[in-house]
C-alpha cells in the first residue's frame, strides 16, 4: 500500500498540483509554517516532524510518495533520517515527485526513486 507525504516549506502546495493518479492516496500533510516566508531555511523542527509522522505510519504502508518544496538540505536530511536509517523497515521505496517551473507548478507524473529496500 502506498500512501502520498506533502511536505509544504518553502511554498504551499494544493491537492490540486498533486498528480491525478495520487490524489486518491492516504495522504499526510506537513507544513513549516511558512505564511509569508518563501526563504529556505536548514531546518530541523521540520525534519523532525516528518520522522515522527513516518515513525507512526501503519504496517501496512510501504511506498511513499513525497511531494515538497523543502531546501536540498531538509530534503537530504528528511530521507536519511526517517527512511535509510531502518526507522521504517516496512517501506520499501521512497518515490520523489519534481515540481513544474511554469503554471501552476503541478508535480510531474513520474516520480524518481530515491529509496528501495
């Protein structure tokens, strides 16, 4: 079972910019907090919250999909800590979403695999 993990840092991001063929995914949302600051910041409180929410997931989750907008670093961080360190040794794959440049910047279709067990 797969399941979608938003992860809003930098800029906010909509359902609607989520590909179609995920929308209908369990999905947990994430947020620094951000209102009016767009800049991208190291971090770790939001590191933080993600590893707590992927320490929570039910057993039977082993894909996730993540959308974000999260500085390289977070993103680094996030992967490491809540993924390749065996805190979830039931996901299986990790699939990362790109952002579009122009429109309303939906994520691609395709993902890319940053993690398989």
């Amino acid at each position: 079972n797969e399941m979608n993990l938003i992860i809003s840092d930098t800029y906010p991001i909509s359902m609607e910019q989520i590909p179609i063929t995920k929308k209908r995914k369990y999905t947990i949302i994430i947020s620094r907090d951000n209102a009016n600051d767009t800049n991208r910041y190291d971090s770790p409180q939001l590191v933080k919250k993600v590893v707590n929410e992927m320490r929570n997931l039910p057993q039977i989750i082993d894909k996730v999909n993540v959308f974000a907008t999260t500085n390289p670093q977070n993103t680094v961080n996030i992967v490491n800590e809540a993924f390749k360190l065996g805190e979830r040794a039931n996901v299986k794959c990790v699939e990362v979403f790109q952002q579009k440049r122009d429109g309303k910047r939906k994520f691609e279709e395709k993902g890319k695999i940053v993690y398989k067990q």
